[in-house]
C-alpha cells in the first residue's frame, strides 16, 4: 500500500456541487498549513464568495480567476478560447512549479469538451506532476481519459434544485 501519492480526483455531473466539494478540499488542506493553487477556468468577473474569502488566507492560498464568464452563453468564442489557453498554460506552470501541494482546476473540463485543449496533452501533464501533488478537476462531462487517469471521481447527479421552483441563485449558496 502506498502511504502518500499525490491524488487525482475529479467532481463532474450536472448536479450542483462540483465546484463546492473542491473548494471543500482547499479550506480541509489550508487547516493543515497546505499551499493551494486554485484556477478557474470559466467563471467571470462576479464577486464570488469564495473570491472574499481567498483574500483572508493570501499566505497559503493562490486564486485566480482566469475565465470570462459562462462560455455557453459567449459572444465571442474566439475571445473565450484564448482566455483559456492562457488559463491552461497558466495551470501547467503551477502544476510544474512545485510550489503547492493542491492545485484546483475548476471547470476545467469544459476545456476539453469544447476542443479548447486536446484531452491528450491535459493527461500529458496530469501523468507528469510532482508525484505528492494532488489535483482536484471540476466540471460537467469529464472526458473518458480523465475518468480513467483520475484516482477518485465523483458524479454528482441532480435530484432536486430550487432553480427549478423559480427561486435564483443566492449569495453564500450558489456564489
């Protein structure tokens, strides 16, 4: 049995949560003095409740958001893939860099979906990363190849969502 291995997990499904259980695992691995890199590949400039409070733990904590909003909703999906192949670049280097112990990619598998960055060089780096680092991927359809490479996934699945009853999105809950 292996005592550390730098972990591959992936939270992917349409339920919501995806994006809460990674940042579950940042404030878990800042209890024990982790560095952790978060990057978000789509969302945009709205203030995020985890945007504050990344702000409180700027010793340990890097947070980036690197995306320009929801792509499907894009008017410029030319704009919107540079953004990301910057943001991918940007992931390598701090999944290269050694600095962290955590490196969470949000949304990153939209990336993929949406032919942005081949899955083949995604995998590429994954397989190539300081063996104690873990890495946390977040999205909707993760790609076959990641579901394989990952060593924990996690389909969420929506049940019931308050959306659907007319009531919005609330702060502290869904942003």
């Amino acid at each position: 049995m292996v005592a550390n291995k730098g972990l591959i997990a992936v939270f992917t499904g349409n339920g919501k949560g995806k994006t809460t259980s990674a940042l579950g695992l940042a404030f878990r691995a800042l209890g024990h003095d982790m560095q952790v890199a978060v990057i978000q590949f789509i969302k945009g400039s709205w203030k995020y409740g985890e945007l504050i409070a990344a702000q409180r733990f700027s010793d340990l904590l890097d947070f980036h958001v690197m995306g320009k909003g929801f792509t499907w909703k894009s008017k410029d999906l030319d704009e919107d893939s540079k953004a990301a192949r910057t943001a991918w670049d940007f992931a390598k280097e701090a999944i290269q860099a050694g600095k962290h112990q955590m490196v969470i990619l949000d949304e990153l598998t939209y990336l993929i979906s949406y032919d942005m960055v081949s899955e083949d060089e995604v995998l590429a780096v994954l397989r190539d990363k300081p063996k104690n680092l873990h890495v946390i991927i977040t999205g909707r359809n993760a790609s076959p190849g990641l579901i394989d490479l990952a060593d924990l996934v996690t389909e969420m699945a929506e049940v019931k969502h308050p959306y659907q009853k007319g009531v919005k999105a609330q702060k502290g809950i869904e942003f």
